[in-house]
C-alpha cells in the first residue's frame, strides 16, 4: 500500500506540473493575442484607415456573411460525418 501510495503521489506530482507547464505555455499564447489584438485596433483606429468604412465596410460585411454561413455548413457536414 505504500508502494501504491507512492506511485499515485509521483503520478499526481508530475500530472500537475504538466499542467502547470500548459497553463503556462497558454498564459504566453493570451498574451501574444492580446498584444496582437491591441496592434490591430491601433492600426484600424490610425487616421489612414479612418473614414474610408463607407467605401469597404458594406462589401466586407457581406463577404464575412457569405463566409460564416459556408463555415456553418462545413462544420454541420464534419459533424453529420463523424457520426455516420
């Protein structure tokens, strides 16, 4: 029973700094997004970019519905396959 006590608090130790290790690892990946997130509002918020949503705005809109609703339909065929 010791022995088996042992082997679980090894087991446990080292499932836990794995995920120690991830937690990690994603705490850097969130980061990198949000400074990603905070480039891309500076660039659309710039005064290059202002004003100019009249003209690209509409067409972009209808593009990214256009986009999702072929997304949704790839993503019900995935999953209608993976049930066959």
């Amino acid at each position: 029973t010791r022995d088996a006590d042992q082997k679980y608090l090894d087991d446990l130790t080292a499932t836990c700094e794995q995920k120690a290790t991830d937690f990690e690892s994603r705490q850097q990946l969130r980061a990198e997004e949000i400074e990603a997130i905070e480039k891309a509002i500076e660039i659309i918020s710039s005064s290059s970019v202002k004003g100019h949503a009249e003209t690209y705005l509409p067409t972009l809109a209808q593009q990214s519905a256009g986009s999702s609703t072929a997304l949704a339909m790839l993503r019900a065929d995935a999953h209608n396959n993976a049930q066959a």
